[in-house]
C-alpha cells in the first residue's frame, strides 16, 4: 500500500466542545467516545409551481444534529459540563471539528458551528461498565463556519488564517 493509499483513521477526526464561555473558551476534547452520530439533514424549499409536471428542489441550506454518548470518567472536563447542565434543555456552546491530516501542524483545518446542547440522563443499564452519559447536539446558526485550528493552544481561527492563543 502506498502513502497515498493509507486510510484515515476514526481517531484522525478530532472533535472538541467549548464548555466554557464565548468570553473564556474552553475547548474540550470529546473522547471516550462510545457513539458519536452526526447527521446532516438539508432544509429544502420544494415549490408548488402549476406549471410544472416536476417541481424543482431548492437547498437552502444544511442542519446538522450529533447524538452522543461516552464512558463516564472521575474528574473529566466535559463530564463535569454536562453534569452542570443535566437538567436544562438547548445549552448554547460551540462545537469545532478538527481534519488533522490537513493544514500545517500549526493550522490544521477545522470547521466551528453553534450548537444547542440537550443531555441524556446518565445511564447504568450495563452491570459492571461505566455509568454512560451524552446528549443531542443540534445546530443553531447558518452552518459551519470553516478555518484553522492550533492543537498548541485549542483556538479556532475563521477563515485561512492560523489560530492563534
């Protein structure tokens, strides 16, 4: 297999929640992952035209929802985040989706969306495995704004520019 053929791997696909504020960020990297499903469904407007046999599709734009869950760890940021949240519905926070195989070590191409965050109750069910929490994420603004992100200092940057601190 040559270098062009390797795959790219599930663990190559970094995906981090800002658990903190939009004054104070708090980029925190979603591991432990068991379930990570997003799904990207398009909000169309289909005319009723009464002379047309086939009406066309128009795609205004794209919605994107993430069902989520993960072993529960002691101390971990984003398992203190939605323990915070446990009992709210539609928790503002920024979700950010790094390619790290493209870009420059320093500036690896990302994509930054809103979301509005609704947990799951933790879960048990399993005897003998970690307890299971996660969520629904849905989006909450006009799609995913496309940039950079800096893995040193966990900052997104809009655009082609690098992020910086």
């Amino acid at each position: 297999m040559s270098e062009n053929d390797a795959p790219i791997w599930g663990n190559e696909l970094e995906y981090y929640i800002n658990t903190g504020t939009g004054e104070a960020a708090a980029w925190t990297k979603v591991t432990e992952l068991l379930t990570w499903e997003p799904s990207a469904e398009p909000k169309t407007y289909e005319p009723a035209w009464l002379d047309r046999k086939v009406s066309p599709v128009f795609v205004q734009g794209r919605t994107c929802s993430i069902n989520w869950t993960k072993d529960t760890v002691k101390n971990g940021a984003l398992e203190a985040w939605v323990m915070e949240h446990r009992n709210e519905t539609d928790v503002a926070c920024e979700v950010c989706r790094v390619f790290t195989w493209l870009g420059t070590a320093a500036a690896q191409t990302a994509d930054m969306a809103s979301f509005l965050f609704n947990p799951a109750d933790p879960s048990n069910a399993n005897g003998g495995q970690p307890v299971v929490t996660g969520g629904t994420l849905n989006m909450a603004d006009d799609g995913w704004t496309e940039g950079t992100w800096n893995p040193s200092t966990k900052a997104f940057a809009a655009g082609s520019a690098p992020a910086q601190a």
